[in-house]
C-alpha cells in the first residue's frame, strides 16, 4: 500500500532588490512575479521606483522549470520560468510560500526600521493569488495590497479576514487589452469584493497583461 507523506527541509530561495538596504527606508515595495517568470526579469520593470530612501524586493518563487517544448531535452539557450504553486500538493505549496516571504519580510526588516516605512505588495497575474493568500496568512504588516493583472484568491475566506484586510489599501490595476482580465472577470471581482465590505480602487491603462510605466508610476506618486 503507497502512503503520502511530508517532510519540512531547507532550501535557498533567490530573490533580487532595488535601492540599498538600511535604516534611512521608507517605502518597501515587495514585488511578486507571474507564472512562467523569473525575478530577475520582472524586477526590471520596477526600476523605475528607484529613489531615495526606497527598496523593491522582487522574490522569486520556489519552482523553476524549462519552458517550452519537451519532446528533446534542455540546451543552455532554454527558457526558464518559475511558478508559485500548481494544483499538486497545492496546499503545501501555499503554506511553504506563505513562509517563505514571511522569512523575507523579517530578513528585510531585521536591517530597516519597520516603524515610519510604508509596505506595498504588489502581485502581477499568478502573482495575485500569492500575496493575497500571504497578506491574509502570513505574519507581514502590510500598509497596501496591489494585484495587478489577476483577482484575489479564489479560496480567499473575506469574513474571517475582514478586518486585516479592512486596515489595508486595496488597489487593483487593470490593462484595457488584458486577456486574462476580462471584463466579465473584472466585474465578477469588483461584486466580489463589494459584497465582502472591503473598500477598494481601480486603476486602469491602455495596454494588455503586462506591467504599464505609466500605471506604476502613478502608484508610486500616490
């Protein structure tokens, strides 16, 4: 007879910054990439929040694995993504996640003063349903919640979260040409969120599933 099991071991997550770590922070802004990408890449879309005084955290997630077609195996030019979770162990996968950027976040704030900083997370398509569930899971004191390009967490309990989520600015960003956020999606989420009490505003730009300039820099002014 085959019997599952779980065993907790260590592993070395990679994750990339922009701005220098210290005492003088005052806006942290952890970013959070989407399937199939890696940290690094994504995180170039972020420099242009590089000021004074501020740190982006671009983690990277857990699961990396080759792109593409399968049928011969990778050479050294292969495309390399990195997922979140899928619906494999997909429980397991949230919490070691969950931890994860809970490790993060102290790892950041062991070396800046969390007092007088402002924390923004921002998630872009997968990645909204990761710092949703770590927001309302994790042990992180959160001052705004972005998801931009994809809706909170399917699974996402809003009664028993209410009040967390209540003390946090709730923005969602969405492209006019997004594919994945239709406008059946969009109003699906809005109803969702309005029926939850949750306060919330949405900024939108010209443009498909990706993250906008224009739009990010208007986050960053406001």
């Amino acid at each position: 007879m085959i019997e599952q099991h779980h065993l907790s071991v260590s592993r070395t997550a990679r994750y990339y910054t922009i701005g220098k770590l210290g005492e003088g922070i005052r806006d942290v802004w952890f970013v959070c990439h989407g399937y199939a990408q890696l940290a690094g890449a994504f995180a170039r879309r972020f420099e242009t929040l590089a000021a004074p005084r501020r740190l982006v955290v671009a983690p990277e997630a857990l699961s990396r694995f080759y792109l593409g077609d399968h049928v011969r195996p990778a050479g050294p030019d292969a495309k390399i993504g990195a997922s979140w979770m899928t619906r494999e162990d997909r429980d397991i996968d949230i919490r070691d996640y969950v931890d994860y950027l809970d490790t993060l976040y102290d790892h950041v704030f062991r070396r800046a003063r969390r007092e007088g900083a402002r924390v923004h997370v921002l998630g872009f398509s997968q990645g909204t349903a990761t710092v949703s569930r770590w927001v309302v899971q994790g042990r992180a004191r959160v001052d705004r919640l972005v998801l931009w390009g994809g809706p909170f967490a399917p699974e996402a309990d809003f009664t028993a979260s209410h009040d967390r989520l209540a003390r946090i600015e709730l923005v969602l960003v969405i492209g006019s040409e997004d594919h994945y956020v239709t406008p059946k999606v969009r109003a699906a989420e809005e109803q969702r969120l309005h029926d939850a009490g949750l306060s919330f505003r949405v900024v939108e730009y010209a443009g498909g599933h990706e993250i906008d300039p224009g739009a990010l820099g208007a986050l960053a002014g406001g």
